[in-house]
C-alpha cells in the first residue's frame, strides 16, 4: 500500500517547525511589551528575549514528552493521580525557573508573579492540552491503522482459501477426464496429458499473483472446455464464443472458471439434449460473461454435491473483490439455467 506523503517522517517534522515558528513569532508579530517601563533598556529587552526563548523551548520539550512519554505511560495505564501531580510539579519548576532568571539576570526589576501567570500558565496549559489532544489523535489513527491492516490481513487469507477451494473442483473434473479418455484407450490422451500440464502450471505459478491477465484466464477457460468436450464427445453439445481480449485488462485468477464447471456439472448426465452455451467479450473495460446450459430438476438429485464448491464461493469473492464493481444475475427459465455477470475491469 503507498504512503500517503503527508504521513512521511520528514514532512511531519516540517509542518511541526513550521508551526512552532509560527506560534512563537505572534508575540514579536503582535509587538508585545514585556514590561511596564515606557523607555526598557536594550539589555532588559535582550535579556527578555533570552527568557522567552528558553520557555519556548521548554514548552516544545514539555509538548513531546507529555505526548509520547507521559501519557502514554501514565494516562493508558490508568495512572491519572501520579500524572497529576507531574504536571502541577513542572508548574512548581517553571515558576522556580522564572524566579531564578530575574534574581540572576533581572535583579533590578521585581518578580511578579501576576506576570509569570500570564506569560507561563496559561501557555503552559495551551501547551499542555494541545499535546493531550494531538496524542489522543494520534493515537486513534495508529489504532485504525492497525485495525484496517488487520481486516486487510483476514481479507488476504480468506480469499487465498476461497481461491484454493477452486482447484479441488477443477482436479476431480479433469482428472476424471484422464481417466475417462485412459479406459477408451483414446489417441486424445497424450495431448489431453500436454494439455492438463499447461494447465497445471497455470495454477501452480501464474496464479500466485494478486491478478493475471485477462488474456490468460479466457485460454486457461478454453483449455479446460476443451477437454471437458473430448470427455462427453457427442454426449453434450457446447456452443463456444470466447472474444478475443486485450492483453492489458487483468482480473482476480480462478475467478470465471467457476460458472464454467457449473455448467459441465448440472448441465450434462441424464439430461435430454444437454446443451452449453459460453460467451465472453470485453467492451470499454466491461467484461460480459454468459453460461447457460440446460437442465433437469429430477437429474439434480443424483448430482454428486462434493464434486465442486459451486456459485456460494464465486459470489464471496466477487463481493470481496469487486464490490460495487461487478453485476451477477442468475435463473432459471423454460429449462434454461442462465448465468450472466458484467465485471468491470478497471
């Protein structure tokens, strides 16, 4: 997943300067005075300088150590009454710091402590609270964070499960093709052998990858209807219109086969006339895929039910995968099951 640039290391530490420049330039932006003298000496002003300068610093120090040190240790831990204490204890600090200052530096003018408030509590508190708040913050985005990589995680492991269920599913079919073709001692079993190879390697290889080319799973759909046909021969009649496609659009793997072997599985057997109908075409970065077969409510029963996963999966991983991306329609009419799904490969 890409970093966001505003969540960069170095343009965090940008935006702090640059508001902490901000923040401590508005008493020089505003022309403040620092005493009651109308004519201050330059060496009172400097020395003012000095002092403030120090506070602020103070005051930056203060913001990071309550934000990753003292709240994280004291407040999540539910020590609320030593935290307490540590804050009115820096007060008693600041205060004595001041007092310091003007005895050393400032032994001419009286310490006030009126002044002390204006210029160190009540910053302090801002300071204090900004920090808390900005914590807390924080906080919660790393707590999201980790809570969206965690649901990212489980996603990840459900769909590599659901896409595993697929190749059980495809293995009983085509290996009962091989045996099939074994028993009639049939010239087709050496290329259907090549075949089932490249196929294999298709699954086992290509895809490891979060998506393949679209291009490569319509051959991998025409290599097993191929070999679905040299099983039932004149046994079913299939009717094949794969489009060709662009190379560059790319799709979730093992995601179409599933209404493919849907339909060689209740649209073959007992049933009179069985017929399959596939169609697939790519227009504007819309795929459309039609597989129809017909079937026979009475021939269901015999099915064998652990033969394949069926639809229930293909649907979660649409959800999953595409949502609000993708169209599934399906039903049953004059002895037709029709399934029709538009995908939207951008």
């Amino acid at each position: 997943m890409k970093t966001a640039w505003y969540t960069k290391k170095w343009v965090i530490i940008v935006i702090h300067a640059l508001l902490w420049l901000f923040l401590f330039s508005l008493p020089y932006l505003l022309k403040p005075s620092y005493n009651n003298n109308p004519h201050p000496e330059p060496h009172h002003n400097i020395v003012f300088d000095i002092l403030y300068l120090l506070n602020c610093t103070s005051w930056i120090v203060l913001f990071y150590v309550n934000a990753h040190v003292l709240i994280p240790k004291l407040i999540f831990n539910k020590k609320y009454w030593f935290y307490f204490l540590l804050k009115f204890g820096i007060i008693g600090a600041l205060f004595f710091f001041n007092w310091l200052f003007f005895r050393i530096f400032l032994n001419q003018l009286p310490f006030s402590f009126i002044v002390f408030l204006v210029f160190n509590i009540f910053p302090y508190i801002f300071i204090m609270t900004a920090s808390t708040a900005y914590q807390m913050f924080r906080n919660n985005l790393q707590t999201e964070k980790r809570t969206k990589e965690k649901e990212t995680e489980n996603l990840k492991t459900e769909l590599l499960f659901l896409r595993s269920q697929v190749s059980p599913h495809f293995m009983f079919n085509v290996l009962n093709n091989m045996v099939s073709l074994a028993r009639k001692k049939s010239d087709l079993l050496e290329p259907s052998l090549i075949k089932l190879s490249s196929l294999m390697r298709y699954m086992l290889y290509e895809t490891d990858e979060r998506k393949v080319s679209l291009e490569k799973e319509v051959d991998y759909l025409q290599s097993y209807i191929d070999l679905q046909q040299q099983r039932f021969g004149k046994n079913i009649k299939v009717q094949v219109c794969l489009h060709q496609v662009d190379g560059n659009y790319t799709i979730e793997p093992m995601l179409l086969i599933p209404f493919v072997e849907n339909a060689f599985k209740h649209g073959t057997g007992v049933i009179a006339d069985a017929q399959i109908l596939i169609e697939l075409s790519v227009t504007n970065g819309m795929l459309q895929l039609m597989v129809q077969n017909k079937y026979d409510d009475a021939a269901q029963e015999t099915k064998d039910d652990t033969s394949g996963i069926g639809l229930n999966n293909v649907k979660r991983r649409l959800n999953l995968l595409y949502p609000n991306h993708h169209t599934l329609l399906i039903r049953k009419s004059g002895g037709w099951y029709m399934v029709s799904l538009q995908l939207n490969l951008h």
